[in-house]
C-alpha cells in the first residue's frame, strides 16, 4: 500500500518504520527536504522516499497527519485530500495539559474542516510515541494492547484497523468522529499518568471482552 506521512517526528517516524518493514511504500511529505526530521529519517530508514506535500498525497492510498496539532494548519494548506483516508495522529494539547479546543470540537473534526473531502479516522493517539516504537507487551498470552479508533467513514475504518492490526495491536471502533473528543482526553490521561505521575511509559490500555454463553 502507498503511504504518505505529514510530519516524520517521534511519532510518524515510528509508525513510517514499522509499515515499511510490513512491505507498505512509505512516502515523507516534506515542504523542505534537508529539515533536520526528514534527514534524520532517512539515515534511520533510507527506503523512504521524500516528495513535496503536493506530489506525496497524489499518489497515496493513505496519509498519515502525524505533526504537532498546531502546525496542522499549516500541513494541510493547499493539498487536495478528497477521497483520501486521512489518519488523523494529532492531539489538541493545552496549557497545564488541558484540551486546547476546551473540548467543544475535537482536533479530527476540526481536521475534517480543514479537509472536506478526506476521510478522516482518528487512530494512534492514545498513548505516547514510545509504544509505537514497539506495541510489545509479553506476558499476557494472545491479549494485545488496544487501538481505539473513530471515524465516520466504515470503509476507511476498515482499512486502518488492517494497518492497525499489522502493527501489533487490537483494532477497536470506537465510533463516529465525535468520538475522537473521547480518545484525546484518553491521550491526556495516558500523558499524565506516564510523565507526571511517576508511571512511566511503558503502559497501555487493552480491551477484556467477556464471552457470552451459547
């Protein structure tokens, strides 16, 4: 699968890395070519290749947007993203780690006005860059961590669960994009427990599911 990344930092990098080595084609969407991220991905994974914004999303199955939430604007600024499944990584993070959209919007559906035309899911938000760099957690038999995921489109749902699933977790739907409000206070939760209050980051959610009798 063709599949281009907004942003290539600790979060896009680890995800690019490890679809790469899942066979997908990864594509950096760069507006300056020798930027300090896009050199230092190159020399971590030189299979990448690099076009700008423009060139990257025209030819891709899946984008990732994968900047630091303020710069989404910017990111997005004159790329035509319709009928594209735009993965949504962005997490709208406040003063004193409180909700920068003070809640009354997500940062996907604000995305998804930025492009109305892209299929926006919002997936790998719910925990910091480190567990993307490995999902591992041995010990626990077949129960793997969890990705919640939102959208409103199924198909492109779908998709990203697929992609999800290859990266070592359990895809779960957690509903329309509205949802998306829920998995960045989720974000918040997991930014706190792990940096401020001692936990450290080497912890995720996961999903029981209790069989019901025949």
């Amino acid at each position: 699968m063709n599949i281009t990344f907004i942003g290539i930092g600790n979060v896009g990098f680890a995800l690019a890395d490890h679809l790469a080595k899942a066979g997908h084609k990864i594509c950096v969407a760069a507006r300056d070519k020798n930027s300090k991220s896009v050199l230092e991905a190159l020399e971590r994974n030189p299979s990448f290749e690099v076009m700008t914004p423009t060139e990257a999303v025209v030819g891709a199955e899946v984008v990732f947007l994968a900047t630091p939430y303020q710069a989404v604007i910017s990111a997005l600024k004159g790329l035509n993203l319709d009928g594209k499944i735009l993965v949504d990584c962005t997490n709208p993070v406040g003063a004193g780690l409180t909700h920068a959209l003070q809640s009354k919007s997500s940062g996907s559906e604000e995305v998804q006005r930025m492009a109305p035309g892209g299929k926006v899911v919002k997936a790998f938000t719910i925990f910091g860059y480190e567990n993307f760099r490995d999902s591992s957690y041995p010990g626990y038999g077949d129960l793997k961590p969890v990705m919640l995921i939102a959208g409103d489109d199924d198909a492109a749902k779908l998709i990203v669960s697929k992609l999800v699933a290859q990266l070592g977790w359990t895809p779960a739907d957690a509903g329309p994009l509205s949802s998306a409000l829920h998995l960045e206070h989720m974000t918040l939760l997991w930014i706190k427990m792990a940096r401020f209050y001692g936990k450290g980051p080497d912890f995720v959610w996961a999903m029981l599911t209790r069989p019901h009798p025949q």
